[in-house]
C-alpha cells in the first residue's frame, strides 16, 4: 500500500483488450475458454488469506454474509481453524475491508472451477495461547496477544504486568490477581476464588 | 447527524393517538403536510386509531381491519390523484411485539405527476387478534391485491374474507396445511413435506392446453404459462410459477445483520441487483434517519442509470431474439458489453456491483473515470441510434411487435401495473421523480423526461424503453457534470428498534419497494421486497388473450419479467378472472392426453 | 459412359456430404453479420456426428417416430438423385418434375407425421404450422412448374432444364420460383415450423439423438437439393446441353460455384429479418399464388 499512488497510475495505465476489437467491424467475440482474460485490477475476485499476516481474530467471519468464512475452536489440540471456502463466496470483498491486518487479499481471480470442492477451501490454522497456569487454552491465538502486545499504546500499560496476565485464563487470571492482592494487603478472599478448577 | 434543509421539517412526530380524537397539534401539522390526508382521516375518524409520520413522505395508519378494502379503495379510486395505485402490502407477525398479526397495504399516492414534494406513500396498518387472522379481502374489486392476500395468507396464515381464488399460491404444493414460514414461530431451516397435491381447473371447451414451461425457449426462468388454445389463437391463459423461491426474506430476517441483508438484497435479482440494494439500504437509512453525503447520493444514482441502461439494451435483445431477429439481440448485447466493462472498472464487477452499504457507498468514482464513463455513454448513444435504425426498419421485426399484446389503461391501473409496461398503456408514473427519493438518490437534482406511450403494445414497449435509455445517457452526462465531492458515506451506529420505514427505487421494469421493520440487535424483524414485476405478470393474461401462441413469448417477454426476484417467496398463479395450479405429474399427464391440435 | 458414371457419383458424393458444410457456411456468414466470431465450416457436421453416436430417447411405441427420419431422409436424397451433376441425373426417367414435387414434399410430410405420432402440444402446433407452410406453398411451386413445363413441352426435368425459351412469363416464374423455394426450405423468416422460441422445435421437439440428427441430415439435404435446383434452373438454359468430360466438369464446378455463392446471401436474408408469424406467410403466399396463376396464364397466351 506504500505505492498508493502508483496504484493509481496502475489503474489509469490498465486497458481491455477487447476494447480495441469492439470499434471493428472484426468479430468482437473472443474464443474465450481457449484462451485467458484478465480481469482490470479493481475486479472483486476471491479473496485469499494470508497465513502469514492473520492473527485468527475473527473479524471477517463476523462480517461475511455467505458465512463463506467460518472459524472453529479446537480446545483439545489448541488449534484455532479459520477456513475459507470459495464456493460459498459471493465476493462482495466486506472481509477484506474489515480484516485489521490486511491478511485477506484481494485478487482478480474469478475462474475457480474445479473437479474437487477441496481446491475451493483455504484453510488457516492458529495455535492457541496456552495458560501455563491452569494447563488449558485460550480463546485467542498466541497471534492475537502479540498483535494486541504491538498496539497497545506502551505509555498507558506497564507492558511487564500485562505480559504475565495475558496469556491467562479468565479463571487463572483472577486467581492470579486475588493471590497477588493477598500478598500485598493481606486481605482475606473467599478460598473458592483460589480453588483451581479441576479440583471440586 | 447533520440534517439538511428538507429534512427540517420532518422533526415533529405525531405518536400514537387516542381512537377517534386525535386533537393534539401534532396531528393536525401531520396531516396538512399532504393533500389528501386531512380528507381521509375526515373520512375514516371512527376507524383510524393512530396516525405518524414514518419519515419524509411516508404516512401510516392504524385502522380497524374491517375497513381496509373502503381504506384502500378510497386511495386508489381517489378522483384527482389518478395515478395513485396500490403497490403491495405487508404481512408481519407483529405477537412478539404486539401480541397480533397485522396486515399492512402500501399505496403509493400521486398528488401530482412528477413532484416528489407533494407525493406520499401510504400505510394502512390494520391489527388482527393472534387467534383470529382475518381480514376483508379487497381483492374483488382491485386485481392488484390478488396476489399479495393469497401470499400473507400461504406465508403468514391469515385468512383474506371475500377473496375470489382463496387458493395456494406462494407454497409449493407438498407443502403441508397449516405451517406458515413467515411466522417467527417457524425456523428458516425447517422444510416440512406431504404429498402433493393440487387444484387446477379445467380447460376451457373446445380448447387444447398448450403448455409453456416450467422449461421452456422463451422463458429465461421457471415459469409454467398453460394456454388454452383454439388452433393458434389464445382462448385464454393459466399461469404456475414461484418455481425459484428462495427464502429471501425468511433468511433476511432470521440470520443476517442489517448490513449483511444488504447484499442479500443484492442477490435478489441478477439484472436489477443494485435497485434492491438501493431500496433496502433507502429503507434503513430512512428508519435511522441517516442523510447520507450528496457524492454517495450521486454515485448511487449514477450506478442505478448505468444499470438500466443496459437492463433496457439487454431486454430489446431478448424481445429480438423472441421472434427469431437474432442479430438484433446480438447487436443490442454487443452495445451493451461496454457498460458491463465500464461497471466492472467502477465497481469491481459486471453485475452484483457490492457498492453499496448502508449509509453511503463502498467505492468511490476516481476524477479521471469521468472522461471514460462520458465516452462510453458517447459510444452507447450512437451505438443505439444505429441499432434502433436497424431494428425498427426491419419489417418483419415491427410486423409482429405492433398492435400485440394490447394493455388498456384500465387493466394497467386496476393490476397496478409499474414501470415501462405501464408508461407503454398512458400510465404517467415513475418512481424516480414521483416519491421522495432524494434521500438516497440525486434524481431531483438532474432533469429528464418520462416517456410515456399510449399504444399499449408490445412496440410502444419497446418504444418507451429505448426513449428512457435515451433518458438514461442524458442523466448520466448531469451526474458527471454536476458530481459532487466530500464524504461518501457516514457510519451508521445503532439502529432504532422496531422503527420502519419504505425504500423505493425505480428498476428498468418499475418501481422496486423494500418495506423494512427492524428489530433488537442491529437485526431485521420485518423485511418484504416487492420487484416490479410481481405486479406486472398478474396482468400477462389479460395481454394475451386473443393473440397467437406465436406471440406469446414475445407478449410475456415485453414486461421483462424476472421471475426469481418476484419468487424471492414461493409459488404463483396468474389470474385471469378464475385461477389455477398445476403440478409436473399433471402437466406431464396434460400433454399426454391432449393430443392433436387438428 | 465412364464420365457419366463418374460425374454421377461426384454429384452422389456432393449432395452426402455437402449439405451440413453449407449449413456451416450459413452459420459462419450468420455469426460474421452479429460480429460473431462463429464456428468452424465443420461444426454441422461435427453436430450430427454427435447426435449420431447418442441413443433416442422414445416418448411413444408408434412405429412413424422411428421410421419418419429415415423415410425424410430417403425422400430428400431421392430428391436429390433426380438432379442433373454436370449434365448428367443420377436417376433420369420420363416425368420426374412430378416426382421431385412430390418427394421434397415428403420430407416436410414426414416431419409432420413424425411430429404428430407423439403426444405433445408443441409438436402437433408445429406439425400443424408445417402442413399449413405446405398446403400453401406447394400449389405456388406447382404453377410455377406449370409455366416451366409449358414453356419448354416436357415433364422432364434435365429436359425442361436444357429447352427453355426465354419469355416474359419464364422470368416472372424464376422470381416466384426463388420465393418459394425460399419458403419451402423454411430459411428465417419462413421457419415458424420449427420456431424454437415459439413452439420448443416444433414437430423435433421430442427427438433426440440419433433420430434428431438424422431429420436435420434430412432437412439439410433438402435445402441443399432445392438450392441445386434452382442453381441448375439457372445454369442449364444458358450453357445448354454438354457432352464432353471436360464441359461437364466446368459445368459442374459452375453449379458448385453458384451454391456456394447463394448460400452466404441465404444466411444474410435470415440473419436480418424477423420470424413472420404463420397468418402472415399464409397470407402473402395466397396472394403469390394468385400472381403465380396470372403468369401461367401468361404462358399460355405464349408471352
């Protein structure tokens, strides 16, 4: 996104083929499946995800109409599923206005034929963050701590207190903060704050 | 939320009033804003129970069932505003909120041709107990309701009193009695079975059935036309369709949030998409009170031309192509491919723009596109002028689309027939300049004209059209002319919960209406669409009847019909004075047993 | 007798496998008229190849839908034979204008019968437009065989061909004859039988496969027989009787040449009109007829 402006002068510099053909009085057909067209850059093609720069927060699946975009939790392995599945897609790009990260990427591709359904799915897999403190997994994948770690604004929070909550459970958290209170004040706290889950 | 000068006067509202007397001023500012109102309301105090203003230009009523077909009527039959037509009704399970039914029609008031300031929508909203869904049909003495009282009474189980043809007409056959999909007790994933069955009447005497559809040439989409023929002369005409019905509405309203519907509206239609989607997020817009910025006004509008300009060269093609001039209709499409390629640079696709959201739009028009938009309506006009040159010197071309297909003034305004058909038969309407539509669109700000024809026939269809493309490239010259800069589009927060209001636009085929009733969470509670032709087939019968089967797909093809986006709810028939259904079985064992046309 | 024999077998192998290249010219000159790319000069025959290897599917036991293909077919390769290849008929015999009358009419004949041997509405409105298309072109073609036949004495058709005596009422027929066997070929805008918008194929909209394929192999034939035979209508009276291979042969190419130059015009004429509706083409054909009779009555007079 750098070369905004070039962008531009990319769209402006773009022209159809077939334009020319249209003024003649030669054949405007093209022998179309025999050979490729390219679509101008401002098509709405299917989108692709970028493993690299997801961080599995979810947005697009919220956004998507088609529910092209689905997104499973899977606690037992720690892995955090985002698939994508082009046959649903009705292109209409609102994922990729509403990806943070700019992971969802346009494309010009329009021909998504295929002879197996499993060409159509993307499908990105996120591990989870892991609270060493109660042994289970969170909600949220370690990416998306980094990610929240990168905007917070470094002024406001005391990045060391925040960097051993995060990667906590709601559970653990609050047990964390209780015992930290109990150190501090001596305060007494009911003990079923302190009671580790698996333990009734 | 910034408010413009027009919208200034919208600020007082005159909530619910007591049966009867309502005396508070509000009421009385409400109803001296139009002509006409005060007269009503004159007319029907013992009946009206609340009356407000939705939104600029839209007034509702609340009024006792029993009076909906004088209600309506009144309107429709008023003697000055003569072009005032019923333009469908809405049906809504109203028990979670009001513990009743209620059965609402839409008309759409014209005070004066043309003047989008003195027109208004309005809305009779009359209850009806939950136990008891019942209402007075007006059906028998206005054509127009036949369709929409037999669909609230498939879809919502209300029971329409008086209705000449009480028979199914949205569900499919193996539907089983007594489950109503559009009530909010029914999942939209639930799809009950029976066995089919149906009711169909018989043949005229002396008649052989000619079955046309649900495949056939001349149809683009399912839709089963029975003409009862006497050798090649149409006696009389039967008509099956809601073949592709596909829940539009029920999804619309169970799953999706309000800016996810927008794309589904989107859908609804392959060819007038972005009509849909204009007039839904109008809809909302309107109930959220939302001005949207003047560029996403007039980018909109500039999109909605630019579809119908090649919606009309793409139907003069298929009317072509009906009767066999096929270089005609691949002329008219070569015409047409360059606003597919423009639209695609404009907006990322060929059909389906994805343009809009609600509260603005998703693209903007680059300065340095004006030149190539100008240049294309330049290659279109001439391009036309050429075709049309050719067409209308065809003789055999002109030979069968005159005096074909004949649809009086009378029988337009009773079906309440919209768009060009209508302008064809002499009717002077069009929703563009008739209803408010300046806050969603830029129409009030450019000039044209409405062609108007009064032949009637399948020529002055084509004519009307033709002269409205015409119309199209014009507006579309203003638009570039006089756009706009600025924002194009503000945010939209929450929405109000149970507020609703109309959205309306018009498509290539007529007026599209989108009635939207919101409800908690951002989500839609109520949301009927009606495309243009969902008025306009119930009138096919009465064009046909007389002519030769050779010109009814030419006849059936002039309103331009679109069947899925009139089936976005299931299964219909025409009418002809008596109605009727058809499976396939039957229409298999038709075709068996009656051979022989000699 | 070995050129005879030759030239004949030439004019069998012209009228097998010529028609469906025709159609392809048609359609390449069609397609070039809508700015069309269009399909390769084989496609037709590409098609039938096709529709030859597909099975039928039957909607009826009757025997006719079986055999009213191959008998449309035999009749307009009959039709076919008793045309002259260079100067010389395949099958030469005594009267046979009667005879080619009668057998081109068959093809349309058969169509409608096997149209009529199912039970479906398009099919019988379409047979019914066929035999109407018929009823009322055939008695143009027999007056205008008439004049022919008068003007030149004889009811044969190489004769009638070679003894033409050029008057007033011979071009007049020439006119007509164009028209009607314009309309008999069922070119656009005459083809309301098999109006595909209108009545689904009409009398074909229950064939398919191999039976489909042969009827349009018939149809083709047809075409291309009634083509031949105004070509040679054309021809013969001006280059006269021949002998001689290498006479022959020129006349042959000519004949070839003229076909192939006809069609293309053919294909404009139906690529830019309209599709009549059938009460249109009964009523100009009545009134051909009508004109038709005056200029045999002309030819009577010797004019």
């Amino acid at each position: 996104m750098a070369e905004s402006v070039s962008y531009t002068e990319k769209l402006k510099a773009w022209n159809r083929k077939e334009v020319e053909k249209i003024g003649e009085k030669a054949p405007v057909t093209t022998p179309y499946p025999f050979i490729d067209i390219e679509k101008p850059p401002e098509y709405r093609g299917i989108p692709h995800i970028n493993p690299e720069k997801c961080v599995g927060c979810g947005a697009c699946v919220n956004a998507c109409p088609p529910d092209a975009l689905i997104m499973e939790w899977d606690k037992e392995h720690g892995v955090k599923r985002l698939t994508y599945n082009a046959a649903r897609c009705i292109r209409c790009a609102r994922c990729i206005e509403v990806c943070p990260t700019g992971a969802m990427e346009p494309t010009t591709r329009f021909e998504i034929a295929t002879n197996s359904k499993e060409d159509l799915v993307e499908v990105v897999e996120h591990r989870l963050a892991y609270c060493e403190e109660c042994g289970e997994y969170l909600d949220f994948t370690e990416r998306q701590i980094e990610y929240v770690k990168n905007i917070l604004p470094k002024e406001i929070f005391d990045m060391y207190a925040l960097e051993d909550r995060m990667k906590l459970t709601q559970d653990a958290k609050m047990r964390v903060t209780v015992e930290k209170l109990r150190e501090l004040e001596g305060v007494e706290y009911p003990a079923y704050l302190l009671a580790k889950r698996g333990d009734e | 939320m910034s408010k413009s000068a027009f919208e200034v006067e919208v600020e007082c509202e005159c909530e619910a009033c007591e049966k009867g007397k309502c005396d508070s001023a509000d009421l009385v500012d409400v109803l001296s804003e139009r002509e006409g109102l005060k007269e009503f309301y004159e007319e029907f105090k013992d009946s009206i129970h609340e009356c407000r203003r939705l939104t600029y230009g839209q007034y509702l009523f609340v009024i006792d069932r029993d009076v909906l077909p004088e209600a309506t009527l009144w309107w429709h039959n008023h003697p000055r505003f003569k072009e005032t037509h019923m333009s469908t009704a809405v049906g809504t399970d109203e028990r979670a909120i009001a513990g009743k039914f209620s059965y609402m029609p839409l008309i759409n008031v014209q005070v004066e041709a043309e003047n989008m300031d003195r027109n208004f929508w309005v809305l009779l909203k009359a209850y009806m107990p939950a136990d008891d869904p019942s209402f007075p049909s007006v059906a028998a003495k206005l054509p127009a309701a036949l369709w929409i009282e037999r669909e609230v009474k498939d879809l919502l189980g209300f029971r329409p009193i008086g209705h000449p043809d009480p028979r199914r007409l949205i569900l499919p056959e193996d539907w089983p009695e007594g489950v109503y999909p559009l009530r909010k007790d029914m999942d939209y994933r639930h799809s009950p079975m029976r066995e089919p069955e149906t009711e169909f009447r018989e043949p005229p005497e002396g008649t052989t059935t000619v079955p046309m559809g649900p495949f056939h040439m001349g149809i683009e989409e399912p839709a089963h036309f029975r003409l009862f023929v006497k050798g090649e002369e149409i006696v009389d005409v039967d008509y099956r369709g809601f073949y592709s019905h596909r829940g539009i509405e029920k999804v619309g309203e169970g799953r999706l949030t309000y800016n996810q519907v927008l794309f589904l509206a989107e859908r609804i239609c392959g060819i007038c998409g972005y009509q849909h989607s204009v007039s839904y997020a109008m809809a909302v817009e309107r109930l959220a009170d939302v001005d949207i910025p003047d560029r996403a006004r007039y980018i909109r509008t500039l999109m909605l031309e630019l579809e119908r300009i090649h919606n009309h060269l793409l139907w003069v093609g298929i009317a072509a192509h009906m009767v066999g001039f096929d270089t005609g209709f691949m002329h008219a499409w070569r015409i047409r491919e360059p606003v597919m390629w423009l639209v695609e640079r404009l907006t990322g696709n060929r059909k389906q723009y994805g343009m809009n959201i609600v509260g603005g739009v998703r693209r903007d028009i680059l300065d340095y596109r004006k030149e190539e938009i100008l240049k294309v309506v330049k290659e279109i006009r001439e391009g036309t002028k050429k075709f049309l040159d050719i067409a209308l010197n065809t003789n055999t071309f002109i030979k069968r689309a005159e005096g074909v297909g004949i649809l009086p003034y009378k029988i337009a305004k009773a079906y309440s027939v919209l768009g060009p058909t209508a302008r064809a038969s002499g009717r002077r309407i069009d929703a563009r300049l008739d209803q408010a539509t300046k806050t969603a669109m830029a129409y009030n700000e450019v000039d044209f004209k409405v062609p108007v024809y009064k032949e009637g026939d399948v020529l002055a269809r084509v004519l009307v059209r033709m002269d409205e493309l015409f119309e199209s490239l014009w507006i579309v010259e203003q638009l570039i002319d006089q756009m706009p800069g600025g924002d194009i589009m503000v945010p939209i927060g929450k929405l109000p919960e149970y507020a609703e209001a109309l959205g309306f636009t018009e498509a290539h085929r007529g007026e599209v209406l989108h009635y939207v009733m919101t409800g908690e969470k951002n989500k839609v509670y109520r949301w009927k669409v009606r495309a243009p032709t969902y008025n306009n087939l119930p009138a096919i019968p009465d064009m046909l009847r007389g002519y030769n089967v050779a010109d009814a797909p030419l006849i059936i093809a002039s309103i331009d019909p679109c069947y899925s986006c009139t089936e976005r709810v299931q299964f219909v028939d025409v009418r002809t004075g008596r109605v009727r259904v058809l499976t396939e079985a039957e229409f298999n064992e038709l075709s068996i047993k009656n051979r022989g046309v000699f | 007798m070995y050129e005879s024999l030759a030239l004949k077998i030439a004019g069998i192998i012209v009228m097998v496998l010529l028609p469906p290249y025709l159609d392809g010219i048609a359609r390449r000159v069609k397609a070039r008229i809508q700015y069309r790319r269009g399909p390769p000069l084989a496609q037709t025959w590409y098609d039938l190849r096709k529709l030859f290897a597909i099975p039928t599917v039957l909607p009826t036991k009757s025997w006719m839908f079986k055999a009213a293909p191959y008998l449309a077919l035999a009749s307009a390769l009959a039709a076919a034979l008793l045309l002259p290849y260079g100067g010389h008929v395949p099958v030469n015999f005594g009267y046979n204008i009667i005879v080619f009358f009668y057998v081109v009419a068959m093809v349309s004949v058969f169509v409608m019968l096997g149209g009529f041997s199912v039970q479906n509405a398009f099919s019988h409105l379409g047979s019914a437009r066929e035999m109407t298309l018929l009823l009322t072109v055939e008695p143009i073609l027999a007056v205008v065989y008439g004049v022919f036949a008068y003007n030149s004495g004889s009811l044969n058709l190489y004769h009638i061909m070679t003894h033409l005596h050029l008057s007033a009422s011979l071009l007049f027929a020439y006119i007509i004859l164009g028209y009607a066997l314009y309309v008999e070929s069922g070119f656009v805008p005459f083809d309301v039988a098999e109006a595909e918008q209108e009545v689904i194929g009409g009398p074909l909209a229950e064939y398919s496969g191999r039976l489909l394929g042969v009827f349009y192999y018939a149809i083709y034939i047809k075409r291309f027989a009634l083509l031949w035979f105004f070509v040679s209508m054309v021809t013969y009276p001006i280059v006269g009787p021949v002998h001689g291979l290498a006479k022959s042969v020129g006349l042959f190419a000519l004949q070839l040449l003229l076909t192939f130059a006809l069609y293309p015009i053919i294909a404009a004429l139906e690529a830019t009109n309209a599709r009549l509706r059938i009460d249109h083409i009964v009523r100009t054909n009545v009134k051909i007829f009508f004109i038709g009779l005056g200029i045999l009555a002309m030819a009577f007079m010797g004019w």
